[in-house]
C-alpha cells in the first residue's frame, strides 16, 4: 500500500511539474503588447542613429547571439561593428511593413517583421532594400531584451 501512495504521489508531483502553462489569447495578446516596446525602441534608435542605445536592448548572455548578412556575432561583436560603421552613416530608414508575433511563454516571444530599410553611408550612392528580420524577446529582471536576432534579404530596390 505505501508503495502505491508513494508511486501515485511521484506520479502527481511528475505530471504538475511537466505541465505547460496554456495561455488563453487575452493573456497573449497582453505579453505581445508589452513586449513589441522592445523591438519598437530598437528601430527607433538605429533611425536616429543612435546605435549604442539600441544595444543596450540586446541581451549580453553568453548564450544570446544575433546573426546579420549570415554572420554569428555576440553582443560584444554587435557593439563592435556599430562602432566602426557608425560615423559613416549619413542616413537610416527602418519601416516596419508587416509585424508577426509567436508567443511561446510568457516570458518568451518570437517576432518575424518585413522591413523596408533606406540608408546612405558617406560618399557612397543611397541604398535600398528590403529585408526579413526575426527576434526572441525574453524577460530578464522585469524587462524585455532581445536574446536572439536574424536578419534575411528579400529583394534589392
């Protein structure tokens, strides 16, 4: 008999622990529009130019990375390489054409976005392109920070 109570409790304790949180779409709908802020101020930054305050919304966890043009960079490289181009940056557009939102926890959102980005470095003839971008905001410390990026040409202007 105490093996059975033992073996059915393990079982409950099992089952409660494996259980993944089921998130009605009121709730998920809430954790999009908290979160998206994240992505928003980001793009918001890079078209002012203001790179380094962007950054400051990406995750410097060693196990975060971001990929740009097929390159795995971390945090660090990001800053890096801002750095050195952002002098030569006369000009930046970011607009958002299209937004896709994927909860997967309540701490956790994946966003694909479709953007149209216009930019001019100095001495050089202004570029276009438009480009997929995907991001996995997570909640670290009450705040949404960019874990993971991707980036992916669609088509030259």
């Amino acid at each position: 008999m105490k093996k059975s109570i033992f073996l059915f409790l393990s079982l409950l304790i099992l089952n409660q622990s494996c259980k993944v949180e089921t998130l009605n779409p009121v709730k998920k709908e809430e954790i999009i529009n908290s979160s998206y802020k994240v992505i928003e101020q980001v793009f918001e930054y890079s078209n002012n130019l203001d790179f380094k305050s962007g950054l400051n919304h990406y995750s410097d966890d060693p196990n975060a990375f971001y990929i740009n043009d097929g390159i795995k960079s971390s945090l660090n490289d990001l800053k890096k390489s801002y750095s050195e181009i952002g002098p030569y940056v006369e000009e930046l557009q970011n607009t958002i054409e299209s937004w896709n939102a994927y909860v997967l926890s309540q701490d956790v959102v994946v966003f694909t976005l479709q953007v149209k980005l216009k930019f001019k470095l100095k001495e050089k003839p202004e570029m276009k392109k438009r480009f997929f971008w995907t991001a996995t905001v997570q909640k670290q410390n009450e705040s949404w920070v960019i874990v993971q990026s991707h980036d992916s040409n669609m088509s030259s202007e």
